[in-house]
C-alpha cells in the first residue's frame, strides 16, 4: 500500500476485530491514500494482526498505560502526518470520499479541526436517534471564537470517535492533553482562544454502531 504522506488516520482500538472489517477499508480505499495506524491497548481478540493483514500499521501499548488523551497525543505524533484523523473502530463510513469530505475544510486552510456527521445505528431506539441527531445536525457550519456567545459551550464541541485535525495547530497548543475524557473538547476550546476556527462537516458521514453518545 502507498500511503500520502499528507493524512493519517488514526484508529483507537481494544478487542475490536470484529470491527474492523467494516472500519477500516474505507480508508484503506480512499483515494487520497492516508496513512492508517491501528493503535491497540494490549486486546487478546486478534485485532492486531487483523489489522495488520488488512494493510494498517499497528502500534500495541500496554492496557495500563491507556488514556484517551495521552494515546492520541503519541499516536499523531508517532504518525507525523500534516493532517491526522481520529477514529474509533465503531464508526463505520459509508464510502472511500468520506475521508476527502472530512479533510477538506483543513486542506484549504479554512479550519484547523473538522468533525463530521454520525448517524444512528440501524435499528437505534427513539431516544438514541434523537440525540445523535440533535448533536450532528444537515446543515455544516463554521465556528470561531466569536460564537461562544450565541451558542455558549457548545461551541467547544467536537467528536474523536470521527474528527480531523491540523497537526500544526495541535502543536500550537501543546497537543491533546493526558486526560480520561473530553481531550478533544479541550483542544478546540484552545484552538478557539488563539483565533482558529473549527468545521462540522454535514456530508462527511460515519455510522456510529455503539449506543453512547461521542
């Protein structure tokens, strides 16, 4: 596989195998050709190696050592992409142009986080349809610090279960920083003080088959 030395993609996995058949060929068909690092917290199902047969690098830390913010921190630093893509395994893209659709608010400089849409499960209840889609809405939208007001602390929201970042701009801020939760909240809530602006990309969609909001 030749891969762009432009985009990374980064899949955060545990005991995630039977995910990864769905998860990852999208991206390993994109083509924009990214970079695809399996990040794998010591999990005994086999995911390693399937990801390693699908094409993907691999990198395997001891499950103790996990933290949502810190891996990530060292997972898009060991990648070293311009651009790095957060993905959780449970969120499966439709097509191989989901990837270009996500990227493309960063690639042309107009922002320096862009997250995209999840869907609801198939056969998702009621309540969990609603949810996902009062927090990923049709219509894309751009934010900068000057909408705190309008739309209050949500204006710092993002999702790395299906997210893109400038790697420059995360340098600018210290990175994601070692924390169990939120570390992309935390992120743009930084890259809003210095004056970048953050993208939701509508018709940059993924599936998110776990039942939790992200």
């Amino acid at each position: 596989m030749t891969s762009s030395p432009e985009i990374g993609v980064v899949v955060i996995t545990h005991n995630s195998r039977h995910h990864l058949q769905h998860s990852l060929p999208p991206f390993l068909r994109s083509p924009l050709r990214p970079k695809v690092l399996v990040v794998n917290s010591s999990s005994a199902d086999g995911t390693v190696e399937c990801a390693q047969a699908m094409g993907a690098e691999t990198w395997v830390l001891p499950r103790r050592r996990f933290n949502h913010g810190a891996t990530r921190e060292e997972a898009r630093r060991r990648i070293g992409t311009p651009i790095v893509v957060m993905l959780t395994p449970d969120a499966y893209a439709p097509t191989p142009d989901e990837l270009g659709r996500l990227v493309e608010p960063i690639r042309s400089g107009v922002a320096a986080c862009a997250y995209g849409r999840q869907l609801p499960r198939e056969g998702a209840d009621p309540v969990e349809a609603l949810g996902r889609a009062f927090s990923y809405g049709e219509r894309s939208e751009l934010r900068s610090a000057a909408d705190r007001e309008r739309l209050g602390s949500s204006v710092h929201f993002c999702s790395n279960a299906w997210a893109a970042w400038s790697n420059a701009a995360l340098d600018r801020i210290g990175g994601f920083q070692p924390t169990l939760v939120s570390e992309e909240t935390i992120a743009v809530a930084k890259l809003l003080r210095i004056g970048e602006r953050i993208a939701y990309v509508a018709h940059a969609v993924v599936r998110a088959t776990r039942t939790a909001m992200a």
